[in-house]
C-alpha cells in the first residue's frame, strides 16, 4: 500500500485527539484575489506572507521585510529565520503537516530535492513574464528547474572569489593591480609574498572543510570547461577518470601544500576559523566568499587593503560557485499570490543595488551597470563572475561535496595531503558513480 | 446471603480487622478489604493516570512511531512505502553502520573504566570537610556544569597545529611537535578526544560516588580502625562495597553517555578522516539528515536503543546488590549495616 507521509501523520494525530492541533493555522492570511493562474497573481496582493530566510541572510532578509512592510499597507511580510543546519527538515516537516510557510529563502543546492516531489508551485508563466529573466543567475535557475519548467527565482547571491591583499603584493614587489589570472601565477605570487616571512604565508585555504573546498576550487574546474558530473537528474554520470582540469587544479593545491605556501592550520580548519588570518593581514591569497570577507573587515580595508578577482582556471578563464539561496513557493502556500507579489518586489533593481551593503551580491547580471561598479568595485568583481556561475544540479550535492566522507574530500586528501594522484581518481570516480547510483 | 455466625462476637476480628476501630469478622474484614482495597487502587489509577499518559503521550507514542517509521522507506519528502524488516537487515550487513557500531563499542571500552577511576579519585579528594574541598569539588565538577559542545569548540581550538594551546605545551616537553594535526589521524584524534572526555565526564562520576561515600556511617572506620584496618583496607572493605549502588549508577550513565556520543565527534573530527571516528548517533545523523534516508535511519536508532537496552539491563544485573533479588515474599531478616546520623564528614 502506498502512503503519503501526511496522511499518516494526520492518522497518527487523529489518534492523540491532537488533529485540531495539529491542523492549526501558520498565521498566514490568504489573499483576497490573486489565485495561480489568473492575471491578478502577484498584484495588489493582502494579509501576511510568511517568509522563511536563513540566518545566512539574516540582514538582508530583515532589511527587506522592513522596507516592504513598509511600503505595503496591505501585504505585510512575516519573517521567520531558520537555522543553516536544519532548514531543509524544517521546511519537509512544515510541507508534510499542509502547514507551509508561503515563500521559502531555500538554499538553491537543496532545491532539487523538493522540485522532483512537486513540494513547489512551478512559476514558469510568472517568470516568463519578468522584463529581466534573461538576466536572472543562471545557476539558480538552473537549480530550479526541472523537467523543463521553473520552480523557483534567485534570491541573493553568495559567490566565490579570489582575495588578495594588496599591501603584501607591493611588499613582495608584485603589482596589486595586477592579480593573478592562471594557476601559475597564484602559484608564483604566492610564493613571492611567502618569502616576506614574519608569520606572512602567500595563500590560504579551509583544509578540513569540505564545502569550503567544494566552493572555491571547483569554478577552477569549470573555466576550464570541465565538470565533475555530467547528464541531467536520473541519469547523472561522474566525471573524474581523464578529466585533466580537475588534475590541474588538485596539482596547484598540492604544490601549494609541499611548498609550505600555507599556515601549518590551514589542514585542520574545519572552516570555523576560514577567513580570519586573510583579515587579519597575514595571508596574500585566499579563495573565499566576497560576502565572507566584507563581513571579517573593516569596510575602509576593502579596496584599499583587501581587493577581490575572479576565480581563474588553469590558463585564464574565470568563473564562480553559484551559491546563495533560491526564492520558492510551496504548493501548500495559503497566500502564493502575496508571496509572489513580495519576490517581484525584492527583483526590482532598487531593492537589488542595496545588496552590497548587506554583504550579498544582486542576481541580476543587468545591475551591473559603470555606477554600481563605481560604487560597490568588490561586489561588481563577484557580479560579473554570475553570468559564468554554475552550481551542479544534483541530488546528492550535500553527500558528494560536504561530508568528511564524501568522494570529493576523499579525492581532494588523497591528491593534496597524501600525493597519490591515481589513486585519488579513482576514489573520486567509484565515490561519486555509487552516490549518483543510489540517487538515480 | 447471610454472613455465617455472629461476625461481631468473633474476637479475631478485632485483630485481623481494618483499620475502621470496628470489630468486623474475617468476612465481613474480607469484604471491607476487598471495598478498600479497590477503592485504593481506583484511587491510585486516578493518581498515576496524569503520569501514565504523559508517558504514553511523549514516550510510547513516538516510540512506536519511530518502530513504524523504521519498517518504511521514509523519505525527507514525499510517499513512502511499508518495507517490513528490509531497514534492519540492511543495516546487518551495512560495513558503515557496522564499523560505527564497532567504533562506539571502543569508544566506550576506552573511556569508562578512566572515568570511573578519575572520578572515584576526585571522590577520595574531595569527599572531607578540609579547608579547599569545596572550590575542587566545584573545579572538578565545572567540566560538566559548562557543557561538552561548547567544550568542544574550545577544544577545536586548542587543537590546532602551530597556534593551539595542546601543541604548545606538548612541544615544550617533547610529547608532541608543535605542528601536530590532532583533529585529522584516527589514531591522535580517537586519543584527544578519550581524554578530552575523561576530563569531561570524570566531575559527574566524582559527584555521584562523593555522595555515597558522605552516606556511609563514620562508625564503620572506626570500628574497622579498631580492628587495624589500614586506609587501602578501608577503601576496600568498607567504602567499595557500600558504593555498589553507587558505582553502578554510575557506570550506567557513562555507558549510555558513550553510546550516545555525538557533539564532540561531530564538532572535533565530523567522523573523520573519512569515516573512522564516526560514532553511531553521528552514523543515524547523517543518514537522516544528510543522506535523508529517514526509515533507515531510525532503524538504526531503535536498534541503538535495543542495545543500551539489553546493556543496561546486563550492568544492572551483574551490579546489582546481593539481597536485591530476593523476592517480595521473603520475610527473612537482612543484614545490613546500622546506619546512624552522620556526625560529619569522616577524617
């Protein structure tokens, strides 16, 4: 017999006379008008939106919901910020109780798991009809589409970058306007700047952080025009065995490593600590995050101090881990009309020109106008990596790439730490062939 | 039907009667007994039903749930089908699920035995009224008090190579090179994280048998000084055996506490490198909240909870006190030791 989670549920609270409970209302007030599918959708929506964000965008978030509630007397957004290690089980319970938050900040690696499930309202005819949908980041749209069909907008960026600091290019002699576009050079720079000595090391890394890993030396990968899956949903295949841009780049973190290029912590940094040698002055490389690094700084160091780049390949080429988090509606939503109302809102070039300043970057590639660039120079660098951001569209992100145990980490250890590069692939490619297996 | 004889000339009845103050004959104290007694237990139902309920609401309840969930292919999202046992033979020939469940029995054959012992050792310390037995009953004790992830964090950081505190001091008397990687080798991982946990845990263990040991009549070392008994021959004699209970309280928390390990893996090494130090709970975490394979993963954690079952009920019998398993109805006298008002600390 084949059962739905919810009917069980429901059974199960029938059973504990706690169904009224349990059926009890999210605080969302439905739209008066505006029901999916007619013109009046996402228009001079009422009552309340509830909005989950997680705290990764705690400001952002808030500032948003402050300026709306603001200026919309009759749509008012309540937001709910949800914890970065349980958000995906929150929103599964919610969705299996029929008791959904109306718009979902969801992280757009996870997307995929609900989009298969139909847990979201497909938005193909709103989106369509947005001015700007060729100028959306194409690697959230990519995460949100399924079957051909759209499930789901950008809603901030989080990008990965190169930082480097500028006072330590002129010490080591190199010109801090002229950062590094190849491997060869980072390799090169970095070890220039090592030489300064005095507990100055010429680049960094999360060597015990999985994801941290996974964001920043993958876009590497993909300048190079190589991926390490390929085919869609179902019936994905691992690409390790012969991919040469993945040897290219696991063969800079190994010289990197021998060559001592780093601090001795940098293998133990489970990502707790990533980032703060880098702000602290002591660091002359570092991939990372630009919203990680606004956030360790004082705002007078960035673009004096501290400046960014694109994430170069191997030989030139450039391009940027698409993370971030995905606007969704789930199906179950009481007011989707209002919910899609407040998303077109948070769209709009004003609202997205203030991202920079809360620490994300906008996921309109058109924003990126000489203005912006003038104003937010840090911010334009990530922005303009979005139109060649990518984000692998799988099931099994999160097992792939962000478990200690994963094939990623095993492969990334095996080449870095240990030296065996054969050996290495091979592990990335079984690990990766059996998780795409099991989810296919 | 009529009471056979004058039930009030019976002079019995006024002995095995209730407590009524009437003289009632054995039928009619057999009836009264019987109306008593059932209003008693009514009585006590009503009482106990507050509770009972709790308990089934809270704690059967999702416990057979759990049982129910575990026999399905549950999913994060979506419908799921009835798959009977399927979860639980999986899991048998599952060399993860295996190696974690090997691992935790390691774990916990590593730290238990130091845990009682430290903790026995800081009982001996601080059980007396000296001067300073209240502040290193309290440092002892603060471990415990400020909690094991947030200690587990401090540890992560004393942990690093070149910049933690344990590298520094190891260096500086050649245990260790300033530059060793504890967080990231099975072997110095599994060996940080024992001690880091013996001297976590070893407060409470300290805190259960010092109050045991506060409990047993100044008298007996008296009398066992009398006899010449020296101070390791008190310890044995007098103090071990009165602790029993104690000991075996203890020893079940910190059984239980290793089989549930999960903060200080999860914080310090995430189970690895790979998955060698990856406890079983962290083992039910990843396949539920990672993988999202939520039916498997809760037959992982009813079995768990089988196995520190039947492993408690094992600790409980071999610990048990020597007259505890003699029957209600035994009406033989025991002998145990007097135990008059304590005058005061001892020594």
């Amino acid at each position: 017999m084949k059962l739905s989670a919810r009917q069980t549920l429901t059974g199960a609270a029938a059973v504990m006379l706690l169904s009224a409970a349990a059926c009890s209302s999210s605080g969302s007030t439905p739209s008066s008008a505006g029901s999916a599918g007619s013109s009046s959708f996402g228009v001079n929506a009422t009552g309340t939106v509830q909005f989950w964000a997680r705290t990764v965008s705690k400001t952002l978030a808030q500032k948003l919901v402050s300026e709306f509630n603001a200026t919309h007397k009759n749509l008012q957004v309540k937001l709910t910020l949800t914890s970065i290690n349980d958000d995906v089980t929150s929103l599964a319970t919610s969705i299996r109780a029929g008791n959904p938050p109306d718009v979902v900040g969801l992280n757009d690696i996870d997307t995929p798991t609900f989009t298969r499930e139909n847990a979201f309202m497909n938005l193909t005819p709103y989106i369509d009809k947005l001015p700007f949908k060729s100028d959306l980041s194409p690697g959230h749209m990519g995460l949100a589409t399924y079957n051909g069909q759209e499930y789901g907008v950008p809603y901030w960026a989080d990008l990965s970058v190169l930082w480097y600091n500028k006072t330590l290019f002129k010490e080591a002699g190199l010109n801090p306007d002229n950062p590094p576009t190849t491997y060869a050079q980072i390799l090169s720079d970095a070890q220039a700047i090592n030489k300064l000595g005095h507990g100055v090391s010429g680049f960094t890394f999360a060597g015990d952080c999985q994801g941290c890993l996974g964001f920043t030396v993958q876009p590497g990968i993909w300048a190079d025009g190589s991926y390490l899956t390929s085919g869609g949903i179902g019936s994905q295949t691992a690409s390790i065995t012969n991919n040469q841009p993945l040897v290219q780049a696991l063969t800079l973190y190994r010289q990197i490593w021998t060559q001592h290029l780093v601090p001795d912590n940098d293998r133990t940094d489970s990502g707790a600590t990533w980032g703060e040698d880098f702000a602290a002055g002591k660091i002359g490389i570092m991939p990372g995050g630009y919203g990680q690094v606004v956030d360790l700084v004082k705002p007078s160091q960035l673009g004096t101090e501290f400046m960014d780049t694109q994430l170069p390949g191997s030989n030139g080429g450039y391009s940027t881990f698409d993370g971030g988090d995905d606007f969704v509606i789930p199906t179950a939503a009481k007011n989707a009309s209002g919910a899609w109302e407040f998303i077109q809102w948070v769209l709009q070039t004003q609202q997205q020109v203030q991202y920079p300043a809360l620490g994300a970057t906008p996921i309109r590639t058109d924003v990126l106008t000489p203005t912006f660039s003038a104003t937010n120079p840090e911010d334009a660098v990530a922005l303009k990596a979005l139109a060649k951001g990518y984000a692998p569209v799988t099931l099994v992100y999160d097992q792939m790439f962000n478990q200690a145990s994963g094939p990623w980490f095993q492969m990334f250890s095996t080449a870095v730490y240990d030296g065996n590069m054969s050996l290495a692939v091979q592990q990335g490619q079984s690990g990766l062939t059996r998780l795409l297996q099991q989810a296919s | 039907m009529t009471p056979p004889g004058n039930v009030l000339s019976r002079p019995r009845a006024a002995r095995g009667g209730v407590r009524t103050g009437r003289r009632l004959g054995s039928w009619g104290t057999r009836v009264l007994g019987r109306g008593l007694g059932a209003r008693r237990s009514r009585t006590g139902m009503l009482l106990v039903t507050p509770a009972v309920a709790m308990v089934g609401l809270f704690v059967l309840f999702p416990l057979g749930f759990a049982v129910y969930i575990s026999l399905t292919d549950w999913p994060l999202i979506g419908p799921y089908h009835f798959i009977g046992g399927q979860n639980y033979s999986l899991l048998v020939h599952d060399p993860q699920f295996i190696h974690s469940v090997l691992f935790t029995l390691l774990y916990t054959a590593i730290v238990t035995g130091p845990i009682l012992l430290v903790g026995y050792g800081m009982a001996v310390l601080v059980r007396s009224g000296r001067f300073g037995s209240v502040f290193f009953r309290t440092a002892f004790f603060l471990p415990f008090i400020v909690g094991l992830a947030t200690e587990s964090f401090m540890a992560l950081l004393e942990l690093q190579p070149d910049s933690g505190a344990a590298d520094y001091v190891l260096s500086k008397i050649g245990l260790a090179h300033a530059n060793t990687a504890w967080t990231v080798d099975y072997g110095l991982a599994l060996t940080a994280i024992c001690v880091f946990v013996i001297w976590f845990a070893s407060g409470l263990t300290m805190m259960l048998l010092m109050a045991g040991m506060q409990g047993i009549p100044v008298e007996l070392y008296e009398a066992a000084e009398v006899d010449g008994a020296s101070w390791w021959q008190k310890e044995w004699r007098v103090t071990l055996p009165l602790l029993r209970r104690n000991i075996a309280l203890a020893l079940i928390i910190s059984v239980i506490g290793s089989f549930l390990a999960f903060n200080q893996f999860y914080i310090l090494t995430e189970g690895g490198p790979g998955t060698s130090t990856q406890p079983v709970v962290m083992w039910i975490y990843e396949e539920a909240f990672v993988q999202y394979h939520l039916g498997y993963a809760t037959a992982g954690a009813i079995t768990l909870v089988v196995v520190i079952g039947i492993i408690s009920a094992v600790q409980f019998f071999l610990l048990r006190d020597s007259d505890s398993g003699r029957s209600r109805g035994d009406r033989r006298p025991v002998r145990r030791p007097v135990r008059r008002p304590v005058r005061g600390t001892r020594r």
